[in-house]
C-alpha cells in the first residue's frame, strides 16, 4: 500500500508540471510582452471608441437618413499620445458639408499636455535628451511613433517651463495666510538667485518665487521683494522674517516691510561666522556656548551669555567678539516669541530654504552648459516644483497658533493694527 500511494503521487506530480494555461503559451508562442499586449488591446479600443464617434454624428453605415448632415469619408494618419510619445493611427473622418467635423474621443487623446508633463518629469528625474526615447516603454513594432527625438523633447521641456516661469510669476499671493518667510541666496550656474520661501498659518510651505543677478546685492533683493508685494503678499502686519544676515537682504526687507518685519538672523549662519574668526584650537568651548544660548528659552539669559562670551574675546579675538555683538539680538527673536522648542527650532535657522535648495541642485545635475540666464530661471524653477512635490508640513506646526499670537500682539504694540483699520475706514 505505502509504494502504490508513492507512484500515484509521482504521477500526479508529472502532470501537475505538464499543465500551462493557454494564455500562456499564447504569449510563449508569439513572443510578445505583456505590455505590447495592453497597447494592440488599447489600439483596438481607441479604434472601435472612434467608430462609435463616427456612428454617433452620422448613423449607422449603409442605413439610410433623410435628415443625415455629416458623411463618412474614409480615414486619414493622425498622432495621439501614448506612454509620453506620439503614435499613429487610423483615424475615421467625418465631414459636414465643406467642413471637417472633429470626434470627441481622438481630441482627447490628441491633447499634447500630458505628453509635456511627462517628459518634464523624465528630465528632471536625471534622462537626458538623447535617451529619452529609452526611458519609454517598449511599442508593438507596428505602432509607429514619433516626438522622441532630442530636438522634440528639447523644444516641448522649453515650452512646458517657460510657461511655468510665466505662472509663478504672476499667480497671486492674496489668499496665502503666510506667518513667516525664509529669505536666502544661493549661486547657480554663475548667477546668484534670492529665493522666498513662505510658512502659511498651517505650516505648509510655499515657494513664492525668485529672483536673478550677478551678486546677491541689494537690487536683487528688492526686486524679489517688490514683485512678491505687487502679487499681494502683505507687508502692512507683522511677518516674520528668517535672513541668512546678509545686509543686501535685511536692507531690502527693511525698505519693503517696515516695522511690519520681524526679523530673526540664522543661528546656524552666526555660529559659522563666529567660529571662521577663531582658531581650530578656542571653537569647541565658544560653540559650546553659542549652543547653549540659541537654546536658552529664556532671552534674557541668553542675551547675557552671549555678552559674556563677548566679553571673554575681546582681548584675542575682537573681530569674532563683534561678530557675536553685530545683530545679537536678532538671533534671539524667535525666543521672544514665547514659542514651543520644536518650532523655535523650526524658525531659527534657514534651514527650510536650505532643503529646498539642495534638492533643485540634484535636478540639474546632469547639465553641462547653460546657454542663457533664461535657460537657468527654467531649469531652478522646474526644480522647485519638483522638490515642492515632497515638501512636509513645518516642524513644530501645531504650535504655530502662539506664533499668530504673538505676531498680532506685536502689531498692537506698534500701532499696525490702528493704521489698518484707519485705511480701511478711509
């Protein structure tokens, strides 16, 4: 009994391995992948979706209309987009009297939009031009395509980020509730870029745009400033302001918003600037204490270490004791706030912009040669975008309610909340 139930299970087992189910062997035996399968399966539903277009405006075939307006006549080779390319088809025309009559499905699929998002998304994902037409996937041979060649990809990422730069720079700021803004330059294919970064009052962040020169010089920065003013920032309540210390910056801040900007200096960019006036030797105890400082939570206490460390410069030191004297009490701005340790942490330092930064530089790091500053402004701008896809809320965000507080009890203190009723009234 045992050997006959050995052989019976031997035999099942053969013919468990001899079993293939026909679809199968039919891609077996035609060699085709599953996606040239979905795309002759696509094919031919497009085509029948045509045809019902084509009944839909003329009737039936053969059958006879008295009152029938538009006629077949015949097909003609047209493009639509597929998987980021253009592909051929067949496709029925329809004619009404001289003129030609267009099918709502083949406008749809006809739409060019989708195919420029896609290969925007390719080039900022690293695929260069000429390998463009790789990064696709694979076509029945039959299916002819075109608008993967290097000049076509070139020309539609042109039109695709020129007309992104045109939207960013005019879409309007009215209805962004912003608490805070982080300013900062940065170079870029031998140009320097002043960038705005803004919080709104549920920590979401929001590139608000950009702004070209040769140096990070103070007609830079009020030209960023000014045209984010003209798009309906506001700059009659107090914001609050996050600067690397550059003075070109804080001049422009100055002349835009008045005593509306609450400025807080980066703590990561003074500490740096400090230390480079020390030697190698006297900067772990001095960064000690800026540490220690920065993440005092009482200001006045804060504000009497930093004096002191100061004060113990002086005599060797002096450049760096006026480096931690020269806007000391900007740095501690945000401990004035009454702010949680979690978003005092947050808006401290340029950070956030920092992030930003650093991701577009990884965008463009497959281009060799910038023609053009436009071509530059493109590319930064794409790269934004596409590093704006993966932003997170603010650190700290859930207690950014004490902030607006804060921020509202200081435009009492300075009177910005009379003037902007007394400008409404008028």
């Amino acid at each position: 009994m045992p050997e006959s139930r050995t052989v019976h299970a031997v035999g099942q087992a053969e013919k468990s391995e001899s079993r293939h189910l026909p679809l199968v062997d039919l891609l077996i035996d035609t060699r085709a992948e599953l996606t040239e399968l979905v795309v002759r399966s696509g094919m031919k539903v497009l085509e029948a979706m045509l045809e019902e277009d084509r009944v839909a405006v003329c009737g039936p075939r053969y059958a006879h209309q008295a009152e029938r307006e538009a006629g077949r006549t015949g097909t003609t080779t047209s493009a639509v987009v597929l998987g980021g390319r253009k592909v051929e088809i067949r496709r029925p025309r329809v004619r009404a009297g001289k003129q030609e009559v267009s099918l709502p499905t083949f406008e749809a699929m006809a739409q060019t939009d989708p195919l420029n998002r896609r290969i925007v998304e390719q080039m900022l994902l690293g695929v260069a031009t000429r390998r463009y037409a790789r990064s696709l996937e694979p076509l029945p041979t039959e299916i002819r395509s075109r608008g993967t060649s290097k000049s076509s990809v070139s020309r539609r990422f042109v039109a695709r980020t020129t007309a992104q730069v045109r939207c960013w720079q005019t879409a309007s700021l009215e209805a962004l509730d912003l608490v805070a803004i982080f300013l900062d330059g940065v170079i870029f294919a031998e140009h320097c870029l002043v960038v705005a970064l803004g919080i709104d009052a549920t920590g979401q962040k929001h590139p608000l745009g950009l702004w070209d020169g040769s140096s990070e010089n103070a007609a830079v920065c009020q030209g960023l400033l000014s045209t984010l003013q003209s798009r309906g920032l506001r700059t009659d309540r107090s914001l609050l302001v996050i600067l690397d210390g550059s003075k070109a910056l804080r001049s422009a801040v100055d002349h835009t918003f008045g005593r509306a900007a609450c400025v807080q200096r980066c703590q990561v960019h003074k500490t740096r600037n400090i230390l480079d006036y020390l030697p190698d030797g006297q900067r772990p105890w001095a960064h000690a204490i800026l540490r220690r400082a920065y993440s005092h939570s009482d200001p006045a206490k804060a504000r009497r270490l930093l004096e002191d460390l100061a004060r113990r410069l002086d005599d060797e030191f002096p450049s760096a004791a006026e480096s931690v004297r020269e806007g000391l009490d900007e740095t501690l701005t945000v401990l004035r706030l009454s702010l949680s340790e979690r978003l005092r942490r947050s808006l401290a330092t340029t950070n956030p912009i920092e992030s930003l930064m650093s991701r577009t530089r990884h965008v463009h790091r497959n281009v060799k040669r910038w023609r053009s500053g436009k071509m530059m402004i493109r590319w930064m701008t794409a790269a934004v975008f596409e590093a704006a896809k993966g932003f997170r809320r603010l650190k700290g965000c859930k207690d950014l309610p004490a902030l607006i507080t804060a921020l509202r009890r200081r435009d009492e203190q300075l009177g910005l909340t009379k003037s902007i009723a007394a400008e409404r009234i008028a």
